[in-house]
C-alpha cells in the first residue's frame, strides 16, 4: 500500500508541489533565521574566542559581558599571579576607540591592548606582517575586514598611518579577526600604547588573562582564583557564554528571531496542513472505498504519515539547502561573514519539520479514521 | 452452499424523534455458484442491507451471517481482514485510483493484502485478460470508457478470489449497450461454484443475468422468483 500512497500523492502535481513549497520555506525560515540569530550571538565572543593562549579569563565581578567592561585597580594582576597554580598571568586591554584614515574615512573601533612584554593575546592568524612588530613605536595590528573598510578598494600594505583618537598609528600588520557583533574593526596596541591612546583613567585593567600549571583545569584554576581573589575568573567558553546571555537577556534579540522563527513553524504547519487536508478531501472516495475493501485504519494511518514523511523530506532538504546556500553566498561579504549553518540548527530544523509535517497529517488521519466506509455506494 | 443468511434483520438510523427504521425484518439467504439480484424502488433500503451484510454498517437487530461468520462481533481489524480476504465489491462510481493504471488498480486488494506489487500486478493482468482489458492495462482510469473503467473495477473486486461479491448498481453509469456486455463479462468472470454473486439493480435490462431476483420494498422483502430459463 505503501506505492499506492505515493502514487496518489504524486498524482496532483499542483498540490504535491505546492506541499513541497510550503515545507521548504517554513524549513529555510527557521534555519536561516536560526542560523543568524546563533551567529549573531556567536560573534558577540569573537574577541574572546581569538585569545587561545590563556586558559582563564578574570574579571571585575562586575563586568557581565565582553562589550562593556568594567576596569579592575592594577594590582588585580598581582593578586591574580600570586594564586597557587598559576603558571602565568598577564594584562589585557580592552575598549573602544576612533580610527581615522588619512582619506578622512572615520570609524569606530575595538582597542585591545597585549602585555608589553609577552604579547600575550595577540592575533595567530596574520595576513601580513609580523605579531613581533607591535614592538615597533605607535605599532598597531589592524584586522583585515577593518583594513577594508579604512582604505577599501586599496591592496594591503604595510607602513600606512591611522589616527586613534587623534594620535599617530602605524599599520605594522594586518591579521585575521573573527567579525566582531558591530563588525567595527579590530586594532591591536601594547598595552601601555593602547592605555594612552584612550586617555588615562583612574583604573584601566580591563582583564587578566592566567594560565593554568600542567594538570590544572581551567575549571579548577578559575575556581582557585575566584576564592583567593574575589574577582570573577571564567574558562574561555563559559565566558563566551556568559556574554551570550547577557545578550540573550537584555536585548530584543532573541524575541525578534523568535518570533520570526514561531510564524513560519506557524505558516508552514497551517498552510501544508490545509493543502494536506484538502488532498485528503478531495481522494475521501477513493479513502472510503480501500476502507470498504478491508483497508485498516492502521493502514490508513501509515500510508498518510508516509504521504506526510516524503513531503517533509524533500521540503525539508530543499529549505535547508536554500539556507546552506545563502550563507555559502554570503561567507565572504565582509558584514556577513561568520555567519554559518550549524549542525546543531541543521538537525533543529528537521526535528521541527517533523513535527510541523506530522501535525499537519494530524487532520487528515482524522479524518480518514472517522470516514464512514459506507459512504462508497452513495452516488 | 449459502454464502449469506439474514434473519429478521432490521436497521434503523437516527434515534429518538429521528429514528428512521430503514429494513425491517429481513429474511434473506444467497447461495453460491448463482447471481442473485436484488431489486426495488428507489429508497427502500437495497444499498442499506449491502452495507449491513458487508459489515460496512452496523444492525439493528437480527442476525446476518457472511460465510458462516457473525462479521458484527468481530473486532474492526478482524472485520477488515474478514473483507480484504472474502469480499470483492464494484460500485456504480467504479471508484478507481485515478494515479494507478488498470492493472495496479486491479492488483489493490493483493496490496492491501501485503502481495508483493510484482507478484499482484502479474495476477491482476490475468484477471483483466479474462475481461478482455489486456490491451487497457497499463491505462489509467481517465484513459479509459465508463465500460472499461468498470471492467476494471470487476477484476480488482475478483483478483483475490473472493467467495462473495457485492455490486450496488454495476451497470447504473453505463448505457444500455455497455451495461449489457460489462454484465455478460462480470457474469462470464465472477461465475463460480463456491462464489455468491449479489448485485443490486434497478436496471430491468440486465435482469436476464439474474439466477435469483429478490424484490424489495419499504424495507422488507417482498418476493423471491427463480429464473427458470438458463440465465444468459
Ligand atoms: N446514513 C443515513 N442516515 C439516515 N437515513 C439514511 C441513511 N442512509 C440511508 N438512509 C435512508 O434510508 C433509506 C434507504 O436508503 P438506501 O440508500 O438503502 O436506498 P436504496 O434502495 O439503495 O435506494 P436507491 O435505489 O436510490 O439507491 C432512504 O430513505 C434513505 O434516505
Ligand atoms: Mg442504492
């Protein structure tokens, strides 16, 4: 019975496609919109991922996301290095900035300071030039993307001067950064360098970035220095994490990408449920007389939800595709890039389709197990 | 052999103010090897005893039994395999499959069965020959005359063998000529020693067919004659 389901939903080729159609788009709607939403949340820790040499991140307990950061007094990084099995620790710089380009190209930037002497924190991924320069006088790392955007059109090239707040900065290399939330540009400095072009304030150690002695977890170094110093101290992740939330909870976005995602679970359940249960009308004759022939609601039942599994399938694949393909599109538009499929929303989105599929044959089953079998020899 | 036997069988819809008593006390038997019809004003209830004999709907009171079975004390899924094995149905709207061709239409009872498609389209291509559709077999049902469509649906209601088959108005849809040569083929076809025919007609042309006529009226069974010359 199984090839006379397919065969019946295959006959009308209309509504087939028009139950593909409304499948594919609900399943690209939530896996796009999904996609971006987790992407935007994502690059809400670009600056912190970036930093693979540290194991800890430590903080002012007040600081609750990467964006805005509370300074703690110098001697935070004492404190911090004086803990039992830290390796190392050292300072991290972080603020905003203005850069202006000599064609009077201005933008916002992120200002990250690395410790003087040991670079810790600075960029792996150069393009060109060497993490060793920022050594060099009024040394800055610019990324790429920023690069771009102070001098487009231009080749890059080293030795080109920005101003930061008004003071002279000297391009000595360009590396990669992920793209930060405001895709603004990404400027690395000494931290005694970036210090100066913000302007002293009372207190400016934003972080202190610690390594953990060999056999030291991050968990655990994080849970030693927070009880011997009071600060808060974060492995890499959980304080991606907690960054995350902060934006999840503070900001309309998740609400709006929701809301997005809930109408086309909505759309998509009530428009191929119609065009299923009007497929299931218009065939009720021919229902009746399988029933009448000795077809069992199970049966029934099975041959629907297999109706019901194949549009969902090739919905779903198509959706998920035309998704695939957008962000494969976009991946090097300097404001989308970062933007990626996850599996993990790959695999949402078909459980959702699922559902929406299943739902929507709910009416049609229904239905089919009420019909009156009698009905075949009413004219 | 008696296929179906009803005693003081009666069927009423609706309840209360509504009740409608629709048969009334039916006494009825049909034997094998025979085409027994049955024939009657328009509303007095024919289409109503196929559904009840068939299990398609329930009695009110009495008793039907179908090949020595109760068919309404059994469980719906026993009911439905006591049909999909025992019965062959044609109705007046033929009620084809407009996606499958003559022969997968045919070869739905084996289906419904779990035959697997080769095995059953192959027996329904057999079938369709004895109703001279072979050449038809792989139309589909738009393709095809209202003679051929229920030519077709003759040899789905017979591709499993069935002991009793059931027609509600076979020939109603077709004009005099095509209703005569679709009921020459259905009885060339269906005739067999252990197979009921029961056929409900209001179609006075093809009484011929008839081994059996068996009148109805208001819900009750009239008269019975037998065909005394040798049916056609
Ligand atoms: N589901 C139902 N609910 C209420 N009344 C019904 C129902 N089905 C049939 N009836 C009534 O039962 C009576 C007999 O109907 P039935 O269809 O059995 O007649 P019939 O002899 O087959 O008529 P026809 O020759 O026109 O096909 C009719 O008066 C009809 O209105
Ligand atoms: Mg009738």
């Amino acid at each position: 019975m199984n090839y006379v389901a397919l065969r019946m939903l295959l006959h009308d080729r209309a509504k087939y496609l028009g139950l593909i159609f409304s499948v594919a788009f609900a399943a690209f709607l939530i896996s796009h919109q999904a996609s971006i939403f987790s992407s935007l949340m994502a690059r809400t820790t670009s600056q912190i991922m970036d930093v693979v040499d540290a194991d800890v991140w430590v903080m002012d307990p007040r600081t609750q996301n990467f964006d805005e950061v509370k300074p703690m007094t110098s001697n935070a990084l004492l404190r911090v290095r004086s803990v039992e099995g830290v390796e190392w620790a050292e300072r991290f710089f972080k603020n905003n900035a203005r850069a202006k380009a000599p064609g009077g190209l201005f933008r916002s930037v992120i200002l990250l300071g690395v410790d003087d002497a040991t670079l810790v924190g600075a960029p792996r991924r150069m393009v060109l030039g060497d993490i060793e320069s920022l050594r060099d006088p009024d040394a800055i790392l610019l990324d790429q993307a920023g690069y771009n955007y102070l001098f487009p059109g231009e080749p890059l090239a080293l030795g080109r001067e920005v101003e930061i707040n008004d003071r002279r900065a000297v391009v000595t290399g360009i590396c990669e950064a992920s793209a930060p939330f405001q895709t603004l540009p990404v400027v690395f400095a000494r931290y005694s360098l970036a210090v100066n072009y913000v302007g002293r304030e009372r207190n400016s150690l934003g972080f202190v970035l610690a390594k953990g002695r060999p056999g030291i977890s991050p968990v655990e170094l994080s849970r030693r220095i927070e009880a011997e110093t009071g600060l808060t101290a974060l492995p890499q992740g959980a304080w991606g994490w907690r960054t995350i939330l902060y934006y999840i909870g503070n900001t309309g976005i998740p609400v709006n990408f929701g809301i997005t995602v809930m109408v086309a679970i909505i759309v998509g359940t009530v428009v191929s449920g119609q065009t299923f249960y009007i497929f299931t009308i218009e065939n009720l004759k021919q229902f009746a007389a399988l029933k009448a022939m000795g077809v069992t609601n199970g049966k029934l039942t099975r041959m629907v939800l297999l109706q019901a599994a194949v549009i969902g399938f090739i919905g779903c694949a198509f959706g998920v595709a035309m998704a695939a393909a957008f962000f494969l599109a976009t991946k090097d538009i300097s404001h989308l890039r970062g933007f990626i499929l996850r599996w993990q929303i790959l695999a949402g989105t078909w459980v959702l389709i699922a559902a929406i599929v299943a739902a929507a044959s709910l009416l049609s089953v229904r239905k089919l197990r009420r019909l009156e079998p009698a009905i075949v020899f009413r004219g | 052999m008696t296929a179906v036997h009803c005693h003081q069988l009666t069927k009423e819809f609706g309840t209360g103010a509504t009740r409608t008593p629709v048969l009334r006390g039916i006494d009825l038997e049909i034997s094998t090897g025979a085409i027994s019809m049955l024939v009657g004003p328009s509303g007095c209830g024919k289409t109503t005893l196929l559904s009840v004999i068939t299990g398609l709907l329930n009695r009110t009171s009495g008793r039907v039994e179908v090949l020595g079975e109760d068919i309404d004390t059994l469980s719906p899924d026993r009911q439905a395999a006591f049909r999909r094995r025992n019965l062959g149905f044609v109705f007046q709207q033929y009620n084809l499959l407009p996606s499958l061709t003559a022969a997968e239409n045919a070869a739905v009872p084996l289906f419904a069965d779990g035959v697997p498609y080769a095995r059953a389209v192959a027996r329904a291509r057999e079938v369709l020959g004895r109703l001279e559709m072979t050449h038809r077999a792989d139309a589909r049902p738009a393709e095809l005359s209202g003679g051929q469509q229920q030519r077709v649906a003759i040899a789905r209601a017979l591709v499993h063998d069935p002991a009793l088959l059931i027609c509600d108005e076979p020939t109603a849809a077709l004009d005099a000529h095509t209703g005569h040569a679709v009921m020459e083929m259905l009885a060339a076809a269906a005739l067999s020693p252990d197979r009921a025919v029961l056929v409900v007609t209001h179609d006075n042309r093809i009484f011929p067919f008839a081994h059996v006529i068996t009148h109805m009226e208001d819900g009750r069974i009239t008269h019975s004659e037998t065909n005394h010359h040798e049916p056609q």
